[in-house]
C-alpha cells in the first residue's frame, strides 16, 4: 500500500461514524426521480431533478464538517451550482427558444471546476497509462456524431473534451472519484445519443442517463469528502 492510499484509509475511518448519512436523502430521491422517470410520473421526474444537487451539496456540508474550508469546498460548490443550472436550463432560462446551448455551457464551466479541483487539490498519483481510453472516446463520439450536430458542432466538441478532461483527471484521485468521472462520462455519452440521434436509443434510456449521472456526481462528492479530510491528516500529522 502507498503513502498515500494508507493517508486516504486513515482519514476515511476517522470521519465521524456518521458522515454518510447526509447523502441518504440523495440517494433516496435520486431512487424516485429515477423511477418516476421509468413510470412516465412528469409530475415527480422534474421537481426531483432539481432537488439532486442541492441534496447533494447538503450531503457535502454535513459529511465535511469539522473540516477547514478552502479552495477544494468552495470548487467542489461551484460545481453543484452549475451543475443545478445545468439540470433545469429549461427552469432556470426560460427565455431560451432552445435550453441545450445553456445546459452545455452550465455543466461545461462545472467541469472545468472539477478540472481544477482534481489537478491542484484531490490528485495523489500520476495520471494512468490507460486513461487514453478517455481521448479515444472523444475522437469516436465526435466524428460519429459530428454529422447530426449542425450549429452546435464546435460546441459539443469543446464539452466533449472539457468532460474527457474531468474523466482522464479523476482517475489521478481517489478511486471514488475515479469511478464518479467515468460514470459521469458514460451519462453524458448516452445522452448525446439521446439527443442527436434519438432513434437509436431504446425506450429508458433516459433513465441510464440520470443512474449514471447521480452515480457520477455522487461518487465524486463522496471521494472529495474523503480526500480533503484526508488531506488535513496529512498536515496534521507532519505539524
């Protein structure tokens, strides 16, 4: 075992017994939004939607208490908030004839937060050699997709690698937000099908599209939770 990941399992069992728990309430409503979705409930799906993120940032709150406040929580916020827009564009700029470009920008400038928050606070070891995954994917879905993109061509193509950013980062962090990354990848990727080519995606798969999304945002806050107690061990022990 590394330094480091003996740091990471030490900090990780001296959080409160309780840390966890603030991330009940998202899972269960991640469970019903998911299942409204499959139910058709339009009623439950959207209010549900807009409830993950903040559910989540209160998930963070609790779970990090008693930690220092930094740059690592405040990049961590920011990218639940834009994330938040990003999940009710059509909520939140309603004065848009089409919300896409907005959702694009909104979770576009939340990655590069994630970009940041992985790169200069959360990264313990070098990026893997098979990360490259993450470029190849990038390469496929943009000349696979590049056809029925029309005007948001460039747009999609600058998300793409700003989320194949976020995906190749996370994997530098610990394993909980190396697997929130990659879930948040798949979900995109689904729903860029979903969106471009929609006839060629199966009845629910707006469904995989919100399972992996919350597991994705969920798994990534779960780890920075971890990884800036951790961090605080860290400083503490060489005090």
């Amino acid at each position: 075992m590394t330094a480091d990941a003996a740091t990471t399992r030490v900090a990780a069992s001296d959080l409160s017994p309780r840390w966890w728990w603030g991330f009940l309430p998202y899972v269960a409503v991640s469970i019903v939004h998911v299942t409204a979705l499959l139910s058709g409930w339009d009623g439950v799906s959207g209010p549900t939607k807009l409830a993950l993120m903040p559910l989540l940032a209160v998930a963070v709150l609790w779970g990090g208490r008693g930690s220092q406040w930094g740059p690592p929580y405040t990049l961590l916020f920011v990218a639940l908030a834009l994330s938040w827009l990003g999940d009710g564009a059509a909520t939140f700029f309603p004065f848009l004839d089409d919300e896409l470009p907005a959702m694009l920008l909104c979770f576009g400038l939340a990655h590069v937060a994630y970009i940041v928050l992985f790169w200069r606070f959360l990264a313990v070891r070098r990026v893997p050699w098979w990360s490259a995954v993450y470029a190849v994917w990038w390469v496929v879905l943009v000349v696979y997709l590049w056809p029925t993109l029309g005007g948001l061509a460039v747009a999609v193509a600058l998300y793409g690698l700003v989320l194949g950013g976020t995906a190749v980062l996370s994997t530098r962090c610990h394993p909980a937000i190396a697997w929130g990354g990659a879930f948040f990848l798949i979900s995109d990727t689904v729903l860029a099908f979903r969106l471009f080519l929609p006839d060629s995606m199966p009845s629910g798969s707006s469904a995989l599209v919100m399972i992996t999304y919350t597991l994705g945002q969920g798994l990534i806050a779960v780890g920075a939770v971890i990884a800036t107690h951790a961090a605080r061990v860290a400083r503490e022990s060489t005090v």
